[in-house]
C-alpha cells in the first residue's frame, strides 16, 4: 500500500536524526589522540571512543531539537517537523547520550572526565546558543579539537591509580600524583597538533554548512578548499628526522689558515709540521627499527594525505564553481567523510601506521552509509 505516512519514532527516522552515516567519522579522533600520547590504543581509547560517539550522537539530536522550527520551513521532511520523532524524544535522547558520554569517560580518569565534560559544555553551547553566530563554526572546531584530546588524556591516564583512595590507605603519594600530572601535560602537548589540524578542517566546514540551506556563497568552500590543501601539505610533510639516519660530516683539517700562512712556511718545516693522514670514515649505520618504523609511517601519511584531499576537495571545487544548495551539501558531507582519511594520517604520522590504515578501512563504510542516510 502506497501513500501511507511513516510510523513515528521509526528506525529510519532515528538513524536519519542521529545522522548515523556520520558516525564512522567519530571514533578516529580518540585514535588520533591516542597514537599522538605514545603508549598506543588500550583501555581508556576504548571508554574514549564510547564516549565521543555518545557525545556526538546527543549533539544530533540536540541539534534538530534546536532547530526544529527552522527546519519546519527550511528542511520539513526532516524527522522532528514531519512528526517521525517527538520533539521532547529527541531532547531526552540528547540528555541521556550526554549522560553516557560522561559516565563512560569517568572510567577513563579525572584527566578524561574534565576532557569530556568541556566537550559537552561545547555541544550544547553551539546548539542552544552558538550555531546561528559568528562564533558558531569555532565551537564546532573547538569540540572536534576536544574530542582529541580526550583520547590522548584517556589513553595516558588509563591504568594509573586513582588520586583519590580509601581513608585506610593514607593520602596519595606525592610523587605519584606529580607523575600523573606530568603524564596529562605530556599527553595534551603531544596531541595539541592533531587537535588543532582536525579542528581548523571542522571549522571550515561548518563554515561552509550554514550555507546549505540557500546555496549562494563562493568564499566559503574556497576558504575550505585552500584549508584542505594546506592540511594534505603538512600533513604530507617530513617529521622529525630519526636520529639513526642523522649523519655528521666530519670536520675540515687543514695546516693554514685562510691567508694562505702556511704555504709561506719551508717545504721541510711543512713536512714534518703535517699531520697523519685522517683515518677513513666508519661505514653508515645500518637503520634501526625504530628509524625503519618512522620511514614507513611517513610513507603511509602521504598516502593517506592524498586520500584525505581527494576525499574534500572534489566537491568543494564543484561548490566553488556553482555554488547551488545541493552541491554544497554535497562539498559538507564530503567534508564530514574526509574526517576518517585526515584522521588516519594525523595517526600514521604520529607514529601509528597500523591504526591509520584501519581507520581508513572506515571510508568506505561510511560512503556506503551516506547513501541511505545525508550525514547532514
């Protein structure tokens, strides 16, 4: 029977108001930060993923819960103004997803729960208050750039000895807890460059969103497009050298100086003044594994940068060059799927081939994804 209108609070209109083809792009930030803090993924990237998908998830549904009388004029088929998915529903989702994203960084540590608790005071911000403003499209960065830096602080925290203890037990050593302390600052300074490339690429492309409606703007996915472009450059670029394959040349030896002093004095006084010959130099070191591991992450970053840029900025050309509301949403969810590739190589360039190369495994899931469900 056709013509018959979809039943309310359906799986369809849930999986279209969480925007679950956008899911895929969630789990690479606590990745990112993680390959970023050094010790790898373990137990507190596991409550950070969750974390960050609950976070992100109640930022959906508080996001159509905001806008939903915009969205009755601008976008009526989605599910709050066609009457799929019950208004109060969609702000006691948002709640209780927000409830879950916390609880499930507290397992993670203090470090994590404070991470998670600023990346939650941002998502609502930007619902309630931020998104139609200026400031809009920081907050947004700001949250992805936290998201990171959850992973990183859940990842090195994870394991350690809670600071608070049983009264039995005494106070917490003063060491210990320094030690932690110096683990947290150690994490946050080593992620600060993956949180701040994720952010700046969110920011350009909710710079380009709020277009998405009305189409018309040429600057913003021009912005975006030479953002994308310089992102793929540096994260393309050579780290650090490895100290295996740092070479010395040996210094000059010479009998004058620059004056030519020393061809004024007597050949027989030249002779016998002349130093032995210079041994010859010892062969090249070997590579060492970690200078082999170091080449080979920075071969999977380029890929993967390449990947990134071709993933962003096809689309964004096609908005640059006809600015209509359809290709721009199409250079937004572009934008939102390049997340996994631009998170991948902020992996492997950290260090972490492996995790970058499984989380680019999550490209394709999510292209498949945005064919049944706009991740916008």
């Amino acid at each position: 029977m056709t013509g018959v209108p979809p039943r309310p609070g359906t799986a369809r209109a849930w999986s279209e108001l969480l925007r679950v083809s956008a899911l895929p792009s969630v789990p690479g930030d606590a990745l990112a930060g993680a390959a970023a803090a050094g010790p790898g993924p373990g137990r507190g990237t596991a409550w950070a993923v969750g974390a960050s998908v609950c976070l992100y998830e109640a930022g959906m549904a508080l996001n159509d819960w905001a806008d939903r009388h915009v969205d009755a004029v601008e976008r009526p088929g989605r599910p709050l103004p066609s009457g799929r998915v019950a208004p109060a529903a969609a702000l006691g989702a948002a709640g209780a997803l927000t409830a879950a994203g916390l609880a499930l960084a507290s397992r993670a540590g203090r470090p994590a729960l404070a991470a998670a608790s600023a990346l939650a005071a941002t998502v609502w911000a930007y619902d309630l208050r931020l998104k139609h403003t200026a400031a809009g499209p920081a907050a947004m960065g700001a949250a992805r750039g936290l998201d990171v830096l959850l992973g990183a602080l859940a990842t090195a925290s994870a394991g350690r000895v809670r600071e608070t203890r049983p009264a039995a037990q005494g106070p917490p050593r003063t060491g210990a807890a320094a030690g932690g302390g110096r683990a947290v600052t150690a994490a946050l300074a080593a992620a600060a460059p993956s949180a701040a490339a994720l952010a700046a690429h969110t920011y350009a492309v909710t710079a380009v969103s709020r277009h998405e409606a009305d189409g018309g703007s040429t600057a913003a996915p021009a912005g975006a497009l030479a953002a994308a472009v310089l992102l793929a450059l540096l994260a393309a670029g050579s780290g650090p050298p490895s100290p295996a394959a740092e070479r010395r040349t040996p210094p000059r030896t010479g009998s004058g100086d620059r004056h030519g002093t020393a061809t004024r004095l007597p050949r027989a006084i030249l002779r016998r003044a002349a130093p032995p010959p210079a041994p010859a130099p010892p062969p090249a070191p070997a590579p060492s594994p970690a200078g082999r591991h170091r080449v080979a992450s920075d071969r999977v970053a380029v890929i993967m940068a390449g990947a990134y840029l071709r993933t962003v900025a096809g689309p964004l050309l096609h908005a640059v060059l006809n600015p209509s509301p359809h290709l721009t949403q199409r250079a937004v969810g572009g934008g939102v799927r390049a997340m996994i590739p631009l998170q991948a190589v902020l992996a492997a360039r950290s260090g972490s081939p492996v995790a970058g190369t499984a989380l680019l495994g999550l490209a394709p899931v999510a292209r498949r994804l945005a064919r049944k469900v706009s991740p916008t």
